[in-house]
C-alpha cells in the first residue's frame, strides 16, 4: 500500500451518546465507509465499556467522542464548537477539608488525557473555514451535570483551561489510551455551565452545528 493510500485510507470510530447525536453526525458524515458512528450511552461507564468493545471487533486509526454539552461563559458560546486539547476526569478524586484532591494529587494515576495538537489545530481550522465558531481548550467529564453557578464557577478555579464539559469523554478516550488509539473529543455548545434552565437549551441549534462540524471529519482525518 502506498504512502498515500495509508493516510487517506484511515478507519474512524465516531463516539456519541444519544440517537439524535449519532443522527446528526451521520447526517453530516454522508457516505463515508471510513467512519462507523456508535451509541453508547450516557455516562462514564457506558461510554468506556461501548467503546473497548467496539474497538476489539475492528481495527481503527482514530477515536472521536462527538455531541452536545455545555459551554463554559466567556469560553464557548451556545452554538459554536468545543475542540479538547485534553480530555479530564473532573470528578475523579477525594473531597478534603482543603478541597477537591485529584488522582494526581492522589497518586493514583491520570485523570487527565492529551489530545494531539495536530488534529486540534486541523479541526479548528477546518470549522473556522466552514464558518463555525471553533473553541479549544480541555473538555471536562462530569458524572453529574453542572446546575449551580457555584459549581461552574468552581470547576473554572481548577481548571481554568476548560470551555466545556460533558458526561462521556474521559470513558471514551480512556477505552482508546488502553487500545494505544489516540482520541479527540468534539462538543457543540447547547447551554451555558451554570444554573440549570432547561428553557434556554438551544439543542436544535447544537445539532446543526454538530451536523455541520461533522462534514469536515473527512477532511481533518485523511
């Protein structure tokens, strides 16, 4: 096989957690038999237990966890698109009279999983061009849904770098780092981080950006 064919030719698994997600996805995605688009559920333990099968049945070049999620204020806005330069398990730790203690801090391992800069930079750029407004920065993964400013504005003190968060993430990209597959995690924005208003949730607008972000996966990962 030649050298071209190896890097136009790659196999990606596209990670969702809802039907109306996968939907849009495909939607976007057209005909492309490069690409098998999944549903695994809501939550850590779906998402990671989903994915590990479906990466024991086939070979793939590259995971990407993709849908809706919350956007950080003044970070990604409602509609526009949440690019994880790292993937962090958020609420993986111990709570202490000084705070919340991570596995790090723990000595327990990682709850944090890099993105290669590469494909960052690529999917920003390829969103930009097709006048989606890209945001990158970490992704964070949450078992339960942020519905206090308190809260929102907590996760920000640690994590400042962060502009969206989500329940799947880390149990994807945790399942694709055992099978030494590297990852990404796509988010379209369909609500602020903060108290909980399900009224202001913009889902519709969320999956037609996640539709439109979903045509450029071909050309990002050729």
């Amino acid at each position: 096989m030649s050298e071209v064919n190896k890097i136009t030719n790659k196999q990606v698994l596209v990670v969702t957690s809802v039907s109306a997600e996968k939907e849009a996805i495909v939607r976007g995605l057209g005909y492309s038999s490069r690409f098998d688009v999944i549903v695994a559920g809501v939550g850590q333990a779906a998402s990671a237990a989903v994915t590990a099968t479906a990466l024991a049945k086939k070979d793939y070049d590259y995971v990407i966890n993709a849908g809706i999620a919350g956007g950080f204020e003044e970070k990604a806005e409602v509609g526009s698109l949440a690019v994880s330069t790292e993937v962090i398990a958020a609420d993986l730790g111990a709570e202490s009279d000084d705070g919340f203690l991570s596995l790090e801090e723990l000595k327990l391992g990682s709850s944090i999983i890099e993105v290669e800069k590469e494909v960052v930079t690529r999917m920003c750029a390829e969103a930009m061009a097709q006048g989606i407004s890209a945001h990158k920065g970490a992704i964070l993964t949450l078992s339960t849904v942020t519905g206090t400013q308190e809260t929102a504005d907590s996760l920000l003190e640690r994590f400042p770098e962060a502009v969206a968060e989500g329940m799947e993430g880390f149990g994807v990209a945790e399942a694709a780092k055992q099978n030494q597959i590297p990852v990404i995690e796509v988010r379209s924005i369909s609500n602020k981080v903060g108290p909980r208003d399900r009224e202001s949730w913009r889902i519709k607008e969320a999956l037609a950006t996640l539709e439109k972000a979903s045509s450029i996966f071909p050309e990002v990962f050729k």
